[in-house]
C-alpha cells in the first residue's frame, strides 16, 4: 500500500528529471552517439564530434539563462521558428 504509493513517486520524479535532462542536452547525446558510430564503423567522426562540442555549448548558454514564465512563451517561439 503505502510503500508501493512512495516508489512510485519516487519513480515518478526521476523520471521528470530525466526528461528534463535529456532536453537540456538530449542533441549533445546525439551527436555523441554519431561521433562513435563514425568512428565504430572506420569513418571520421571529427565532424559530428565538432557538432556535439556545438551542442554542448548551446545546452550550456540555455542553463545558464535565466527562465521565468514570462520567458516561457519565447522559448516556445523561438523553436517553431
């Protein structure tokens, strides 16, 4: 009873927390994942490795930034975009 209600929300906010990461830097794991098939497969990966350090940095500017709910409609313009 209780204790299956206190795992599930506990799974439950790993869960919210993994989504939110992977938001932040879901195109930099990406990228990653790219660099090491190129590479696996015996092609240069120096090019999709350059886009994950890309990527990087854009996750990196995007949590540094300060996000209110009045910011909260300018992000979602600025991907439909």
């Amino acid at each position: 009873g209780q204790g299956m209600t206190e795992y599930i929300i506990i799974v439950a906010l790993i869960a919210i927390a993994a989504i939110g990461v992977f938001g932040l830097f879901g195109n930099t794991i990406r990228a990653q994942v790219a660099t090491m098939s190129q590479e696996l497969g015996g092609n240069d990966g120096t090019q999709a490795s350059n886009r994950a350090a890309n990527e990087g940095n854009r996750a990196q500017a995007e949590g540094v930034r300060g996000k209110t709910l009045q910011t909260y409609g300018d992000n979602n313009a600025a991907k439909s975009q």
